[in-house]
C-alpha cells in the first residue's frame, strides 16, 4: 500500500523525524549546557555524524527497498543482528516516546487544575503549585527509585486512552495513518509560530534569547556536553531507529534542514518564554526585597525602584550594614531565575511560564495538543518501523489481518510501558533516558556504518548511490563515511565508558522536590 501523495509522504517523514525530541530533549540541553555552547559540539556532530549516516540509512534503504531487517541481511547474515537490535530498540523506543505523551497529558491537566485551585494545602505553599500538583497528584511519585510502589490507576487509563489512539490512527497502516498525520504533522509547526509571536512580545523576551544564543566557552570543556550533543543527533535525526531505512525518502537534504530547524526554530519561543518568566521572578524579588527596605527604614514609596535598588542597596549596606543583615534580604540574580535543569524545563519551569501569562488557559491547551501531536506522529513511524521486520522474519503471517498485527503491537507495548506508571516511574524514566535511550543508538549506529563501508563495499554503495541519484558521492561523504563517523561515534562510545567506570556508584534517586 502506498502513500495518497507525495505531500502526505513527505508529511510522515516529518511526522517520523520531528518529535519530543527536537521540541522537548534538544532545548532542555541546551538550557543546562549553557546556551550557545551546546550548539558548538551539536553542529560539529550534525556535519560529521548525524548528515553521513543520515544519507547512508535513507541509501541503502532506497537502493535495497526493504525493512531494517531485510536490508542487514542482505548485506551479510552476520549483520541480521543489527536489524533485530533496531527492531529492540523501536519497540523499547514505542514504550519510552508514549511514556513522555502521558507526561504531557498530565502536564496539561495539572495546568488547568492548578489555574481554578483555590484551597490552601500546607505542602503546596512550602513550595510551589506546580511542584505540589506534578508530583504528588499527577505522578504521585515514591521518595526513591527502590520503592516502586503500585500503579497509579489514572496513570494507567491515560497510557491506555493514548495508546488506543495511536491503534485508531494506525488500524489499517497508511491508509489511516496518511489521514491522520496531516493533523499531527502540520499542527506542531502551526502551534510553535504562535508561541513565537506570542514570546517575542513578552517582557524579558530577549533576556531569553541572549541567555540561548551566548555560549559559554568553559562548559565545552566537559566531556559530557560532547557525549550528549553527540546522541542527541539521533533523537533529532530519528537515526538507528531503522524508520529511515524504510522511508525511501529521496530528499533529504531539505529534509535534514527542516529537522534541524524545527529544533531551533521550538527553541526560540520556548526561552523567549521561559525569559519571561526568569524576568518576572527577578523583578518580583527586587519588589519583595525594595518593600522590605523601604517598610524597615521607613522611606517614601517610590523612593527606591528597580532601577536605583542597587545603589540604594550599597548605600545602606555601608551605612546601616547590620539592618540590612537582619532583614535577610533574598539575593537576586536573573541569570539564577534562567536556570532550570533537566525535565524541569518542560514539565515544571515552562508550565509555571505559561500560569504568567495572560488568557494562560488557552496557552495550555495549545501547549499540550501541540506536544501530544509530536508524541502521536512519531509514534506512527514507530509502529511502522515494528511492523515491516515482523512481517520480514515471518514471525507472522502475512494473512493475518493488519487490526489484528497493529493491535497486537500496541497492546504489547502498553504492557511494556505499564512499569513507567508505577509510583517510581519518572525515575526508570530518567535512567532510561541517561543510559537506555543513548547508548544503543550509537552502537547500532556504529555497526551500521562500518556494516555498509567494510562488509557491503564502500565502492558497491558508491556504485549504488550513483545508479540511484547519477552522481557518484564526493570527497566529503567518503571521509565521513569511511573514517571521520565511526572514529567520532567509536571516540563518544570510549568517553562514555571511560565517564561511567570514573563515577561513584549511582546512588538511590531521591525526590527533592520539596
């Protein structure tokens, strides 16, 4: 069965490609690696990585026209392996990439419950709504990763309710999966250039912006920022998945720009917005703090702003240096109101940006359909990509109808995903995202390229190349191919085992939120 046209087709790689991880995984990155400096180590990946072996998957799987599989045994039955590992990997990738739908499903209805709640909970005003909400109501999450605790039922009902979506847009392959990802696939993008409109008017708009765009040049000195910039081209690529290698997409070049743009073109808007609200804090600081001042040494109103506060605080520190002490006056700083860490950018820090802002009931809706439509049309590719090695390993027969395979495939993989709704499950989360969610990619990865380069023939795959595109690939593909990408991904692979033995042994995750 094929695609209605080729806009719908081009539509899917898009839908396969652009998912949480340009939109959600690719900004928090660069928010806890300085901005900037994250962007330095990504394009250096992207050039020599990410572009080589993008080209080389969406290759041999126009050349050979077959699954993940198919393809690596063609090439040699040694490498059949390769196509199971991707074929391992989707289905794990299924279960993780639902996990964060059912993390946004429930970030917008903490959204809307937090902007109606109206009662007073001790807990909750120690911290904060959002923190309070996300983790005792929503995730109802356990103190550590050792107490599991039970399912939380509701956690369950949503991971069922998204899971028989994706079965209803999936029930008949592409003949409803091509209606479907006109709505998951174009709605994003539409989504995104509201936010940025919206986020460019706001106040502290360009602090944002400056804090994404100013690298800081000591943090490329940890090994880490490479490490990550390195297997975040995979997420934003949607490399090693095998999806590509089915796709037969034949251009790609505009394809690998639209995906890289899509991760910096969320960015803007989301620290346009997330500068709002570091702005906002640190002028409710400076507020709190020139309140304290005036009502302590009882001073007209107005008489220190937020432009004098500073002269005004020296003034005092020297003059008055033991009141000033005893007011315990809080220390403000924006760059520290910029600052958020890992998940915290969308799930808490960006959510508490939306409560700002005004008519912020209709932000979260938008916020949360826009990111459930990632989740659901990266989710199509998945099952697709679940589907064709099946289908080639004859694991089932090719009479069975596609309802009953597709059903199948998602009911196994909410079964899979079930561990995600335990109490301790944003912790298994996190794991599966620092080590399960990395390391496989580039492995797979690695034996993809050096499969096609040593075993097929670097010369047989040029040959191929030029039958199908009438130019024989140049200088820059063959360096990349033959030496430059399996160096970098066999220098990232060594780094990162050299960086877990040199670690002391992973403590418990603990929950700290209050």
């Amino acid at each position: 069965m094929k695609w209605d046209n080729k806009f719908q087709y081009i539509l899917s790689c898009v839908g396969f490609a652009v998912g949480l991880g340009n939109v959600w995984r690719f900004p928090y990155l660069c928010q806890i690696y300085g901005g900037g400096a994250f962007l330095i180590p990504y394009v250096i990946a992207l050039v020599f990585e990410g572009i080589p072996l993008f080209h080389l998957e969406l290759a041999i799987g126009q050349r050979m026209r077959k699954g993940s599989i198919g393809v690596w045994n063609t090439i040699s039955p040694y490498f059949g392996g390769v196509g199971i590992m991707l074929l391992h990997n989707y289905c794990s990738h299924s279960a993780w990439e639902m996990r964060y739908c059912l993390h946004f499903t429930l970030d917008s209805l903490v959204i809307l419950v937090i902007l109606f709640f109206s009662g007073h909970i001790e807990e909750c005003h120690e911290s904060t709504a959002v923190n309070y909400f996300w983790y005792r109501r929503a995730l109802n999450i356990s103190s550590d990763i050792t107490d599991s605790g039970n399912l939380q039922w509701w956690l369950v009902l949503c991971l069922a309710i998204c899971w028989s979506i994706v079965y209803i847009c999936t029930i008949r392959g592409i003949e409803s999966t091509g209606k479907a990802i006109y709505v998951t696939a174009i709605f994003p993008y539409l989504v995104l250039t509201i936010f940025l409109i919206r986020g460019l008017t706001l106040p502290g708009a360009t602090e944002g912006l400056v804090y994404l765009f100013t690298p800081n040049l000591n943090i490329l000195k940890n090994p880490r920022v490479w490490l990550d910039a390195a297997t975040q081209i995979f997420f934003s690529l949607s490399l090693a998945f095998g999806g590509l290698i089915s796709s037969n997409c034949q251009n790609q070049h505009l394809f690998v720009i639209l995906v890289n743009m899509t991760s910096l073109y969320a960015s803007i808007p989301i620290f346009s917005i997330l500068g709002f609200k570091g702005t906002t804090g640190y002028w409710d600081c400076l507020d709190r703090n020139i309140i304290s001042i005036i009502n302590e040494f009882d001073l007209q109103d107005q008489s220190i702003m937020r432009d004098n506060y500073t002269i005004w605080l020296e003034f005092l520190n020297t003059t008055h240096p033991k009141k000033i002490t005893s007011l315990k006056l809080r220390s403000c700083d924006l760059q520290e109101f910029l600052d958020a860490s890992g998940t915290g950018l969308a799930f808490i820090v960006f959510t508490e940006a939306i409560i700002l802002m005004p008519g912020s009931q209709g932000w979260a809706v938008l916020f949360f359909v826009m990111l459930f439509s990632l989740g659901l049309s990266s989710m199509f590719g998945n099952i697709e990509g679940i589907l064709t090695p099946l289908l080639e390993l004859r694991v089932v027969s090719k009479s069975v109808p596609k309802e009953v395979l597709s059903g199948a495939i998602c009911l196994v993989s909410f079964v899979t995903a079930l561990c995600f709704t335990l109490r301790s499950g944003s912790y298994w989360l996190e794991v599966f995202d620092s080590y399960a969610g990395s390391l496989p990619l580039l492995i797979i990865a690695f034996f993809e390229v050096t499969g096609v380069v040593y075993v097929y023939g670097i010369k047989r795959f040029s040959d191929d190349v030029k039958w199908m595109t009438g130019r024989q690939p140049n200088f820059y593909w063959q360096v990349s191919w033959r030496i430059i990408s399996p160096l970098l991904m066999l220098t990232v692979f060594i780094a990162f085992v050299t960086l877990q033995t040199q670690k002391q042994p992973m403590e418990a995750c603990t929950f700290h939120a209050f």
